[in-house]
C-alpha cells in the first residue's frame, strides 16, 4: 500500500493532463459511471435533506434529480448497478491516478448503498455503521480508560465543585464578548489564511462570507458554493472561547473545509472533468477526510505553542481578555483533546437505547467536560449525524499520522491529501 500511494503522490505532483477514461469491454467508462454516481447522490438528496453537502456541476443535472427523483428502493437498486459495473470495469494498463478514481467510486457508491439502507430502516451498531459510511471502524474504549486524563485536569484545576464546574468557571474569563466575536473571527481566519497561502496557492478569486446564527446542532459550518467560494456559518448560541476563533478559522475555512473543496474542485472537476467530485455526500468516506485534514489543520498552521501565542498576543486584548492565565488554559486544552473518543462509546450507547438521555447528558458533561447546555447540544449533534463524529477525532489523529509519515514537508503532503481521491483505508 505505501508503494502505492507513493506511486499515486508522485502521478499527482506530475501530472496535470487528464488521463484516458478507462473502460471494460462493453465500452463502459469511468467518466460514464461517474456522471451516474452523481445522478444517484442528487437523488439520495432529494429523499435525505443535508445528505448532500456541496454539488457544483451541471444545473441540470440537479434539476433532473429534483424533477423526477427515484424511490430508495430504486435508488438501492441503482447502487448495487453502479458496484456491478464499477467491478466490471477494467483499470488493465491505467495509470494509478485511474486506478484509484475506481476505488474511489467504489467506495462511495458502497457508503450510498449503506446510507440507503440506513433510509429502509436497517439499524447497525456504532462501529458497523461508522465503518459502513466511512470506511474505517472506531475502536469503542470504556469509558473508565479516559478517568486518567480527567485527574490530571482535577490537578490542574483543583478546588470545591465538580470537575465539570471547576473547568466552566476557569474558561469563563475566555468568553469572547458578543459585540466582539466578530473582529475576534475575522483577526483568526485572516491569520490562519495568511499562515495557509505561504505554502498552498489558492484562487485568485476565492472567497468566503460569515454570520452567525442560531438553533444548529453544530458550531460552525462551511457551505462549499462552487467558483472557489464559501458560506461559513458559526453558531453563537453557546458561548464561544478564544480558542475556538482560531479552531474554527482554520477548520472552516483555512486549511480546512473552504480549501480543501476548492482544491477538489480545480483538480478534478476544471482540470480534468472527473465530475464525482462535484458533489459532496456527507455520509460518506470523503468526510472522514475532510473532517480530519481540517482538524489537523489547525495543528498544522499553528504548530507548537503557536496558537497560544497568537491568542495570548492578538485575541485577548482583541477579545478585551485578561491572558494571565494563559500557559494553563493551553495545559488544559492539550488535556481535553484526550478526552476526544469519549463520546463514541457515549454515543453508541446513546443511539443502541442502552441509556436514558439524562444518563447520555450527564456522561457528556463528565468526560467531554461540558456545561448541561454544550452537552445537550452535543447529543443533539450525536442524534443528527449519529457515527459522524468518529471524523473529527479519530480523522485527526489518522491523518496527522498520515501526513508526518510522509517527510519533513508536511504542507506538501497536506496538499496532496486535500487535491487527491486518497481514501481512509489508504490513510490507516
């Protein structure tokens, strides 16, 4: 496999003509599964809304699968069509670029098959259904493995109350004032998009708008329009930390979700009419990786103890925060990131019935260190996308190690990942 992908990187970083469609003797191509594979994900759409996460081709094309969509039965069937002559396809003599494009498609049609069933009403585990939509399975840990972490921060921040307390009132000083939030997000995504574009060429005309909003079961969303541009929403329901200005200005925007769908789009869809790549499905092993490289992208643009630094130096006194206690908070958020797999084994038990939602509530505030609130929205979260979490953490860690694997120059292979159809099989 490391071989392989080696082989791939070096197709990619070549590479810039398109390569021959490759077909099975009955003259079926690629390029023909492809335009079919999107008609089946326009029409999954119609019949789950949000299960398509960005598209950009053809407008008529969405205007056929918006006309006359298909039954999820007829859909089930149209999948299981697309694997039969996917399989049937010959790669014999393609280049590796080729050769992947049909796993690629391979694997996305069996993660539309699964969410199609998951719409008749087949229920799987956390594990079986993560592995399912995403193509990698979670390990599920006790709950009782992760005690170790919270007393550690029991020793960082002792004192009367619950952990869970102690840690709210600590973060509590780093609030960033509502009147604020705004020049704080627009200071922390200029910052992470300056650190980006040192290393990562973008459009000259990309672009991205922000709001906020309210009532969502997430904290910030990107809304990939198409042309290299962007609508990023953050949610202000909840009180949002110095730290998240920075999290989400990278996450959302730069390394992240923006970059990372505008590189799709350029190297597939514009430089080489690869057109499933105009369309995002979110149950699906392509946000496994673009869940996890935005992640890691904020590692990336503020390695070290960069990102304390930048909000220790620019958005507390924009922020009108006192930094003095600035070292323990980053000891803290270091500690908390620990804490990140937790919740699978939460919300597996959540979503199989084996707890009661109060009991759900109450494990999220123990182990993610959560107020009532952020953990009721939390599981709000968890009952929307159920196994999606598994992308953040666990996509994180995956691809760090990925990526650091590769040589000294993690910003080249980052970009590889983010213009590339690597799947998460190829990243484990």
């Amino acid at each position: 496999m490391r071989a392989f992908l080696l082989s791939l990187l070096m197709f990619l970083g070549a590479c810039a003509t398109t390569p021959a469609p490759a077909a099975d003797s009955s003259g079926d191509s690629l390029d023909a599964i492809a335009r079919d594979y999107v008609a089946l994900i326009l029409e999954i759409g119609e019949r789950e809304p949000g299960y398509v996460d960005a598209y950009y081709g053809p407008a008529e094309w969405q205007a056929a699968a918006t006309a006359d969509p298909r039954t999820v039965p007829q859909l089930i069937h149209g999948a299981a069509g697309l694997t039969e002559r996917l399989n049937a396809a010959s790669t014999r003599g393609a280049d590796a670029a080729t050769v992947q494009r049909r796993a690629y498609l391979l694997a996305h049609v069996s993660a539309a098959a699964a969410r199609l069933r998951m719409l008749s009403g087949e229920t799987m585990g956390f594990a079986d259904e993560a592995e399912a939509l995403f193509g990698i399975r979670p390990e599920l840990r006790p709950l009782e493995s992760f005690d170790p972490v919270l007393a550690e921060i029991d020793a960082l921040l002792p004192g009367a109350g619950s952990l869970t307390e102690r840690v709210t009132a600590f973060k509590s000083h780093y609030v960033i004032p509502r009147g604020r939030l705004q020049a704080v997000m627009d200071a922390a995504i200029a910052e992470c998009r300056a650190r980006t574009v040192r290393h990562i060429a973008l459009p000259a005309h990309e672009r991205f708008s922000l709001s906020f909003v309210g009532d969502k079961p997430w904290s910030g969303y990107n809304y990939y329009l198409g042309d290299a541009a962007s609508r990023i929403e953050i949610n202000a329901d909840l009180p949002i930390y110095t730290e998240r200005a920075v999290d989400l200005g990278c996450h959302e925007a730069y390394p992240g979700h923006h970059v990372y769908n505008l590189l799709l789009e350029q190297t597939f869809v514009r430089e080489r009419g690869w057109m499933e790549m105009s369309v995002y499905p979110l149950f699906s092993p392509m946000s496994f990786v673009a869940e996890g490289s935005a992640n890691y992208g904020i590692d990336l643009a503020f390695p070290g103890d960069e990102a304390a630094a930048y909000e220790r130096d620019v958005l507390f006194p924009l922020a009108g925060l006192d930094p003095a206690t600035a070292d323990k908070k980053a000891q803290l958020a270091a500690l908390t990131r620990r804490l990140a797999r937790a919740e699978y084994t939460i919300a597996d038990d959540w979503l199989a019935g084996r707890i009661e939602r109060d009991e759900a509530i109450r494990r999220l505030m123990k182990y993610t260190l959560a107020t009532e609130a952020r953990a009721t929205q939390r599981l709000r979260f968890i009952d929307t996308y159920r196994s999606y979490i598994i992308n953040y953490g666990l996509g994180r860690d995956v691809v760090q190690a990925w990526v650091e694997r590769q040589g000294s120059d993690r910003w080249a292979a980052m970009e590889t990942l983010l213009s590339s159809q690597i799947l998460p099989v190829d990243l484990d």
